[in-house]
C-alpha cells in the first residue's frame, strides 16, 4: 500500500449501547491512516446521531455523510479523517 491509497474501515455497531459506537469509531481512527482513512459506521443506538457528530468536531474529522440505512435497522455514517 503506498502513502496515498485510501483505507476503508467499516464498523457494525448495530446493537451497541452508548458510549460503545464512538468507542469503536475512535479505535479505528486511532489505527487508521489519518488523512487517507475513511471509516463506514452502522449504528442503532440514539445517542449516536449526536454522538458521532461531536466526535467528529473534536478530532478534526469529517462527517461525510448520515443516513437512515434502507431496512431502518440504524443510521449509517461516513467519516473522512
């Protein structure tokens, strides 16, 4: 893998309670290439939606995007960081 290549790290918090989303998103920010990473996220908790959010305002990220995933089991987030 050479400096430039994106990774994508993809986390399924589905079922997970608060604080355990942003847990998992902050470990794979922690070993992700920060600058070329890109983390999906899957949660259903309701803290999440201002959760990640936060998190992402703190650590300088990215939130890409936020959406109801189709089957309504979560949201699904994308971060850039």
């Amino acid at each position: 893998m050479t400096d430039d290549q994106e990774v994508t790290v993809e986390l399924d918090e589905r079922g997970s309670l608060c604080p355990r989303p942003v847990i998992a998103l902050g470990l794979a920010y922690a070993d992700g290439p920060v600058g070329n990473l890109r983390i999906v996220l899957l949660a259903d908790d309701p803290a999440a939606q201002f959760d990640v959010p936060a998190w992402c305002r703190m650590k300088s990220a990215t939130l890409v995007s936020h959406s109801e995933l189709p089957d309504g089991s979560g949201i699904r987030f994308e971060i850039r960081a």
